[in-house]
C-alpha cells in the first residue's frame, strides 16, 4: 500500500538547516534513532490516563499495546497526555471542562509532527472531548475506548452503576442499612474499567464503533479481557494505514453515520448525554444535524439490546452474547451499509456475518426488549427549543401526566426542602428543577433523575415526573425530562415556573406544557432576575460567555467547525 501524500511530519523532520536540527535532535534525546523519523507516519498516542480518572487508570498498558502494532506496521508512536475527566471525582461537573479537554487535544494534534492520531477514551466526557478536538484537526484518527469493568457482586447478584440510584433511595425510605450499603459498595468496581452498564461510557464507546471510528468489537470488549489489548494493537496498526491511505475523520463522519449512530443509540438504549456529545460532534466536523433528528431517526427502532438501565444485564453480557457486532447486524437492514469505517470497510461488509449468541441479551428487531426506544424531543412553552426524555427508561403509566409543579430555584434548594415532612407533594406532582444547565450550575450536571421525596418512597413509590435543564447520568432512569432548552438562566420559561403551576408531560404527541397564557408567561418573564453566579475570570468565565445551549450541544460557540492541520506561522 503505497503512501500518495506527504506526510504532514515531513514538515518538521525532513528539513535541513537548523530547524531539522532542532526538531530531531531534541527527540533523539529520547533514545530515537535517526531512521524512525525519516519518511515514516508519526502517530499520536492521545493518553487520558490518570489516576484521578479511574475508569482509564489501566490506559498505559492499552498505549503499550497500541505502540506494538503502529511500530508493525512501520509507523513510530509517540504518546502525548491531554487534561483527563474522571466523572466521579471531579467538581462541579466534568461536563464543564469537556470542551476545555477538546481544545487541549484539538491544539495538542495540531501543534505537533502527528500524521495520525490513536485517542484513547474511556469514562464518560473523555471520548466526546477527544472525538470533538480530533475533528476540530481532521487527519487521519482511530479510537480505541478502554472497555467496560467486569460486572460488580453484591450478596451473590450481580450489580452496576444503576443500582447505585437504587441502593440509595432504599437507604432513603430506611430499607437498606449504612452496612449493608458499605458492603455493595466493595463490589462494585472489580476491575479495570468505566461503567459496566449502558451509561455514558459505553453509550460512548458504542456511539464511537457505530459512527465507524473504531474497529468492529471495540464498543463491549470487557477492559481486563485480553482481546482488549490484541484490539488495541490491531488499531496501531490500522491507523498506520489509514495514514497511508489518506482516510481522515471527514471521510467517515458522513450525515449518514450520524444517522447510523442515532438508530444504533435507539436499539441499545443508550444514555440521553448521546443527544448532546453527538450535536457537539456534528458541530465539529460540520455535518447538519440538530435535535430533531435524534428523534426522527431513532422513533421506529425497538430496544433490541438488554442491558441496564433500560434493560437488565451488563456491558460484559453484551460482549459474550456478540457484541455491538450483533446489535449493528440485526440492524443493518436500517442502517446506511455503504458508510465507510476506520478500517476502509463499510459497516454493511464489517457487520455482515455477526450473530447473536445468546437472545436475552441481543434479541432480533422483530422480538424486542421494548417497542419503545430512543430519544424523543419534546416541545412546548417550557422548552421552544427541545427538551428530551428516554423513554425506554421511564415508566408507561407517566407517558401521558399532568400534574402540579413543585418547584426547586437550585439544587441546593432541591436539598434543602426535598425530604420536609412539609412540603406539599405527592406521586401526581411533578418535580421542577431549575438552573442546572450549561450557564446556571455552570456545566449542566447529572442532577436530572432528582431523587423523591423521602415521604413518598416510604409509600413505595419508585417514580415521578421531572423536569429541568441537567442532564442525567447514563446509568441514571426515570421519568426525567432533560435538557430544557433554553434553560432557566438564560431565561426560558422554565425560569418563571411557580408551585402549582399545572404541567402536561405527553410523550406520545412530543408535548411539555404549562397551563399557562401567554400573556401570563410575559408578565412573569418582565419580572425575572436571573439568580445563577457569572464567574468572573478565568475558564469558567469564557464557558458561562460562549456555552450554547443543550439543543445545539452546550459547545463553546467559538469552538464549532474546523480550524484544519496546517500550522499557520513557523518560528524557529
Ligand atoms: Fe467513569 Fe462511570 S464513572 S464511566
């Protein structure tokens, strides 16, 4: 296979003079000889490995595995740390800084002697943040995702992130002890690894393999699975090729992969964050796609996969029942098959022969877990412009709900009064939250699945409406509308909400609305004053100035499209 093109290294180390000098002489102080810089494809290793990151806390052996297959295939590594995002550690919110990693790996691929880049991505924000810089560059780019932990055991059954939200309302309503609590907590996490369920993560690392960024299997390998590492060799040595092939992001990331990847979402009933990382994705590369379109292209797929939270096994059952192979292949008579992958093949020859091992855990698209998948965008005065609800996650007897609002102005408002003995609410209510979005919190959390009032779960009741401009983790479910748009601190109608205001939640019409005039609506809009904080230096002041908002992908406005490789100005 021969290379066509120049290589974009070339620039730096086939110069003469001192320049070329400089260049190569500083990285030969790395024990490099000469030759490995001459004529050879130079591939960026792009390493969120941190110890604060845990779910990519095992990425330095994943690198040591891709090297082997980039020096193979005759290329020369070279790894590189960008800022990393541990989801559960880091404050106020990873979302806030996602677009602050994507302008680290955007400026990292650009400045740099890089003819193709491997992004190494795991927990939740790190793959959207890397896939977003790499388009922001658009040279040639692979992923590989660090693959799920192996399934937590607690008292003989098996449990992941989503019994979290369970353990923790039972402690709530008094059914679970501290101790008990302590003891699941020891078997949760076993292994290496992001989430074990369809959370964030892997809605991620199948969001990735569906769009056709990374080899087939690479969405549910299981992190300490050997495979794991032979995958991650093979994708060294495949980006060596698409270097030499010229197969760059833009050549994958066509409208119809976006639309492939919508429908894949739906049938394996990936996490709601997918509507927002995929908008801001889009934005980078440049391909139209808006909110709707997660709802068109996801409304006649069933859920065919069965994994929490919508279903009820783990990311490790997915991967020993097929994988996203199976899913893709029950699929393809609904997907664009001609859509060509990182590896030169298009997904219709990459999926052609994958089939299901076992039918509880991937079913076929005429026998599905649920009729009901995807994401549906909801309209309404409360949210002009989009707001969404996963509906595989949710409860069928609240599709169709009205009820009167109670109202929290913030989340510390929310913790403050949930569990009053006092406060008037009921199953019938419906819980508003407001500034949880990009400008309010700032960084749009995951607060959205609110947990119910202590009162209520002793009654034993599991669900409730809610609303707000957060978002939800992956693992999270419920009845929870996200994402109103536009949210309260930009002055959205969800800002003048008041309790007893009387709400309609409609799923089947795509309808959230208030029982209230227009004229009413206005009145209230005069009198508002906006309650969040304007941070007053530094990054988060640049994110509350630029953020747009969740129906576009909460990308800094300044960030969307693409500023491409070239290095405009040459100093040495
Ligand atoms: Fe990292 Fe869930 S905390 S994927």
């Amino acid at each position: 296979m021969q290379q066509e093109h120049s290589l974009r290294s070339s620039h730096w180390f086939a110069r003469g003079g001192k320049d070329g000098f400089i260049y190569r002489a500083w990285l030969k102080k790395q024990g490099i000889p000469a030759y490995e810089l001459e004529g050879k494809p130079i591939i960026g290793i792009c390493n969120t490995w941190s110890e604060l990151t845990p779910c990519n806390s095992h990425f330095r052996e994943l690198a040591e595995a891709v090297k082997r297959g980039i020096l193979e295939a005759g290329g020369y590594p070279l790894e590189f740390p960008v800022m990393s995002l541990g989801e559960t550690l880091i404050k106020p919110t990873a979302m806030l800084y996602r677009n602050l990693v994507s302008m680290d790996v955007e400026e990292s691929i650009r400045a740099n002697p890089l003819d193709g880049v491997v992004l190494l991505c795991g927990c939740d924000k790190t793959t959207p943040a890397l896939v977003m810089g790499a388009c922001s560059v658009n040279i040639p780019t692979i992923v590989v995702s660090g693959g799920a932990m192996l399934t937590g055991r607690h008292k003989g059954r098996a449990i992941g992130t989503s019994d979290i939200w369970r353990f923790s309302e039972e402690v709530r309503a008094g059914r679970m002890t501290q101790e008990e609590l302590a003891l699941a907590e020891a078997g949760m996490c076993r292994s290496d690894g992001h989430c074990a369920v369809m959370g964030t993560a892997s809605t991620m690392a199948c969001m990735v393999e569906s769009l056709g960024l990374s080899l087939p299997q690479n969405a549910a390998i299981p992190a300490p699975d050997a495979a794991r590492k032979v995958l991650a060799q093979l994708s060294g040595t495949e980006i060596v090729k698409m270097v030499k092939e010229n197969r760059r992001l833009s050549d994958i990331l066509t409208r119809e992969a976006f639309e492939n990847a919508i429908r894949v979402n739906a049938a394996i009933g990936g996490s709601t964050n997918f509507v927002i990382h995929l908008l801001a994705i889009a934005g980078r590369i440049g391909v139209p796609l808006n909110l709707e379109d997660m709802d068109t292209f996801s409304a006649n797929i069933p859920l065919i996969a069965n994994l929490q939270p919508s279903g009820s096994h783990f990311m490790e059952d997915l991967y020993y029942a097929g994988g996203l192979p199976a899913v893709i292949n029950a699929l393809l008579g609904h997907l664009h098959k001609d859509c060509i992958t990182a590896n030169g093949k298009s997904i219709g020859a990459n999926y052609a022969h994958a089939v299901s091992y076992n039918p509880d855990v991937i079913t076929g698209m005429d026998t599905p877990f649920n009729p009901v998948s995807g994401i549906v965008v909801l309209k309404g005065n409360i949210c002009e412009n989009g707001a969404v609800i996963k509906p595989s996650a949710a409860s069928p007897h609240l599709m169709q709900h009205t009820g009167k609002a109670v109202v929290f102005e913030d989340i510390d408002d929310y913790k403050k009064r949930i569990d009053d003995p006092a406060l008037e609410v009921d199953e019938n209510s419906i819980l508003v939250l407001k500034n949880a979005g990009p400008i309010g919190y700032p960084g749009m959390p995951e607060v959205g699945n609110l947990g119910l009032p202590a009162k209520l779960l002793a009654k034993g009741i599991t669900d409730m409406v809610r609303i707000s401009d957060g978002r939800m983790s992956g693992t999270g479910f419920g009845t929870v509308v996200l994402h109103v748009s536009p949210e309260a601190a930009a002055g959205g109608t969800l800002a003048i909400l008041r309790d007893g205001d009387i709400i309609t939640l409609d799923v089947h019409e795509r309808r959230l609305h208030a029982a209230l005039s227009d004229a009413e609506i206005a009145k209230r809009k005069a009198a508002w004053q906006p309650v969040y904080t304007q941070s007053t230096r530094g990054y988060v002041q640049l994110y509350q100035q630029h953020v747009e908002q969740a129906h576009l992908g909460a990308d800094l406005d300044f960030l969307k499209g693409s500023s491409g490789s070239e290095v405009t100005r040459d100093s040495h």
